[in-house]
C-alpha cells in the first residue's frame, strides 16, 4: 500500500516538473516563430524562465489621499495650541483643512472608483466635512466670539 502512494506521489510530482521543448523556427523570410515541434530550420530555443508580476506599491500621494476619503483622522486637522486661539479661529482652521481636502479630493481618482458612484460618494462626505466646519464658524461668530469667517 505505501508503494502504491509512494509511486503515484512521485509519478504525480515528475509529471508536474516536466515542461515541454520550445524550439525556434526561422521561415523563409526570417521571421522567428516558437513551436513546440521542431522542424527542418528549428533549433532549441532558450526563452529563459518566466517573469514573476507583482502589483506595484501605492505610492504616498495616494496613502495620504485616502486619509483625506471619507472621515478626515485627527492628525490631518490641527489641535488647537491651549489658549493661544479662541474658538473662532480654530473653527476657521478647521474649515480651511476641509476645504483644502474637498479641493485635493475632486483632483483625484481612484482605482476602485471606477463607478462613478463612488466618486460622487466620497466627494459627497468631503462636501459634508466642509459645511460641518462652516456651520462651527458660524455658531462660535454667533456666540459673540471675535473673528472673521472665510470665503467659500
């Protein structure tokens, strides 16, 4: 019984390793063709092994692009230093940031963002971020606090 296994393991793994002759034929006008027949102008051929394809790494603009999809991380946006601004400005600051990531975001499109759809989803949140923030500059200017509000 374990020759039996043994021999169809090795049979299997053998026939697996075995590759097929390529040879390279030149025709009358001298065009190169590859055929696993030879034939009469046919001489081994040596396509050397096959290349290995990896997809290539995301690069940084495109990390730092996705942060700015769907909910803005809380590095992105500046903390406000202690004291040092009032509660205007760093509403402010905050609707510059998210003005800032709407803009950076209609400039880009992603791979998975070929439905259109989706494009339009995440420019939507984007939009959200921007009259969220505008809606805080607006209630802290209401509460009597001090400072000017920024163009759209």
């Amino acid at each position: 019984m374990n020759k039996l296994i043994l021999s169809t393991l090795l049979l299997a793994f053998s026939a697996a390793t075995t590759a097929s002759p390529v040879f390279e034929c030149i025709d009358k006008s001298g065009r190169k063709t590859y055929t696993q027949t030879g034939g009469k102008n046919c001489k081994p051929g040596n396509i050397g092994r096959p290349s290995v394809y990896t997809s290539a790494a995301p690069s940084a603009h495109s990390a730092s692009a996705n942060a700015a999809s769907g909910n803005v991380p809380s590095e992105q946006m500046p903390p406000p230093p202690a004291g040092a601004m009032s509660g205007s400005s760093s509403a402010q600051n905050e609707l510059a940031q998210a003005q800032k990531n709407l803009e950076e975001g209609k400039q880009v499109r992603y791979g998975n963002e070929r439905n259109y759809a989706r494009y339009q989803e995440r420019i939507k949140g984007l939009e959200n971020q921007v009259k969220a923030a505008q809606e805080r500059v607006n209630a802290t200017n209401s509460m009597g606090g001090e400072g000017e509000m920024m163009p759209e």
